[in-house]
C-alpha cells in the first residue's frame, strides 16, 4: 500500500496494512486469540487488488470518492449494505479508511477504535460481517504518529493515562509496544 514503503507519501502519516487475512472456517488469529465465525469463506477474487489500485488513486490525487458517494450510489445501497472489505482500523481522523482505500459507500465494513486495539466488541463486529454479508477479506490497518501507540510509550516511560478508559486502551496495546521498545 502506498505510504508505508514510499518515504511518506501519505503525508504526515504513513499507512501501512496488511493485506490477505482471510476470515476462514476456522476462525481468525488476533493476538494469539482464536475466534470461531459461524460461516463459511468463499472462494473470492483478489479484493486486495482492489484496495490497492483505490490507495494508488488516493496517492496520486486521482480519487473517484464523488462519484462512489453521490445521490445515486447512495440510493443503491440504501437497501443492503455488500462490502468486500472488513476494515479494522485506529479511529485517528487522518486515516479514514473509505478515503485511503478510494472506495464507495457499502464497499467496506469498517471497525475504528484507537491503537487498533482487538476487544470483544471490535472482534464480534468482525465477526458480524463476515457471517452476515460473507465478507472473507479482513485488513488490519495501521499508520505512523498513532496517539494510542505514543500513550503507550508515555505510560511505558512512567506518566500515567489521562483517565481509566485510556489506560483501558494502553493496557491492551502496551505488551505489543514493550516488545517493540526492547
């Protein structure tokens, strides 16, 4: 994806995401954790491309968002919502991942919480889509100057969070940002 192997040019921020985690049968792999969806994957197209090609266009300035966002394509899924994508991405408001991605409304099922973290509720979301809309492709996005990563390695230096809702967070990102700093 462009902006995580380019010097930046998803400036101020870098995304990088990994592309091919494919909800199967079996479950999905989240910090070690095994969850069990209550659906079958299918055989699918290589909807990365997809996602990649829309990152591109994204760079480049190039973005067809109007026209995935007009009246008309408002009206067409009004009715049912078909994403190809679950999206789970950190809630900063400079990685909107509709944007990023340069996809239309009903394209991506969309989770946001800050530091990417997984909790229950984040993974039932998963969960929901793919069983509901048999949505087998599954992208964890991360990008660069995440708040949640930075509380954590103020929490890490000895400076305690803000409240008990953002220590909640740093608690769950903080075994993974530990690793990274040792």
């Amino acid at each position: 994806i462009a902006g995580a192997s380019n010097g930046g040019a998803v400036s101020p921020l870098n995304v990088g995401v990994q592309l091919g985690m494919r909800a199967a049968a079996g479950g999905l792999d989240f910090t070690g954790q095994r969850f069990q969806f209550g659906c079958r994957a299918r055989r699918q197209p290589d909807f990365g491309a997809g996602l990649r090609k829309g990152n591109r266009r994204f760079v480049a300035e190039a973005s067809s968002i109007d026209m995935l966002a007009n009246q008309s394509r408002r009206m067409a899924v009004a009715a049912a919502q078909t994403p190809f994508a679950i999206i789970l991405g950190c809630s900063d408001s400079r990685v909107p991942a509709e944007i990023v991605f340069d996809q239309g409304l009903g394209d991506l099922f969309v989770i946001r919480v800050a530091g990417n973290i997984v909790a229950p509720s984040q993974v039932g979301s998963v969960e929901f889509a793919a069983s509901k809309f048999n949505t087998s492709l599954v992208v964890v996005m991360g990008h660069s100057q995440c708040g949640a990563i930075e509380a954590t390695i103020q929490a890490i230096r000895g400076e305690a969070p803000a409240s008990r809702n953002l220590a909640a967070i740093v608690d769950r990102v903080r075994p993974a940002v530990a690793t990274a700093l040792a």
